[in-house]
C-alpha cells in the first residue's frame, strides 16, 4: 500500500463531515475528514476517540468547556463524554476510534 496525503483526501471527499475509512489498526479504526466551519451537535461515545488536526483548527465543546484543538495537536476525548464541534472549526481531521460493527 502506498502512502495516502490525508489533506489531499479529505479535501476530495464529496461532503464536510462526511468521513472515510483509511484503514484499521487492530480494533482501531482511522478516518480522515474535512471541516467547514460548521457545528457538529452534541455526542458521545461507548470507547475513546482521538481527534488529530492536520491542518485548521477543530473548535470543541467538551463537557461544557470550550477545548480549542490546533494544527499538529491530539485531544482524546474519554468514552461517555458529551461534545460538540462549535463554529469556526475549519480543516483536515483523523479520527481514530473502535470499530463499530
């Protein structure tokens, strides 16, 4: 397999917030997406998921508190935990979090 430009892909897919599949790692698995400056609503999850932002900046609510994430940085956010995605958040984001089947 050769290697994939996580920009490159994410500003290709059809729709922001729309993610892709790029691979599993162990249980784990590894999605890129596009932001657009948009608000995503509150959520949670059943495990942890890391957010890692390639380029932008990912603008969080987690838990009540706003959690700024920029370029080249990772927030874990711990299962259970309600967040959301304020306005303003803008770029290329990989997911990393357990498969669901």
């Amino acid at each position: 397999m050769s290697g994939i430009n996580l920009t490159t892909t994410a500003a290709g897919l059809p729709q922001a917030w729309s993610s892709r599949l790029l691979g599993r790692v162990g249980p784990a698995c590894v999605k890129v997406l596009r932001m657009d400056g948009l608000t995503v609503e509150e959520e949670s999850h059943g495990a942890d998921e890391a957010l890692i932002v390639i380029d932008g900046r990912l603008e969080l609510e987690v838990a009540g508190k706003h959690v700024p994430v920029r370029a080249g940085e990772m927030y874990t956010v711990a299962a259970g935990t309600v967040h959301a995605v304020r306005p303003g958040s803008h770029g290329t984001l990989v997911i990393v979090e357990l498969a669901h089947d």
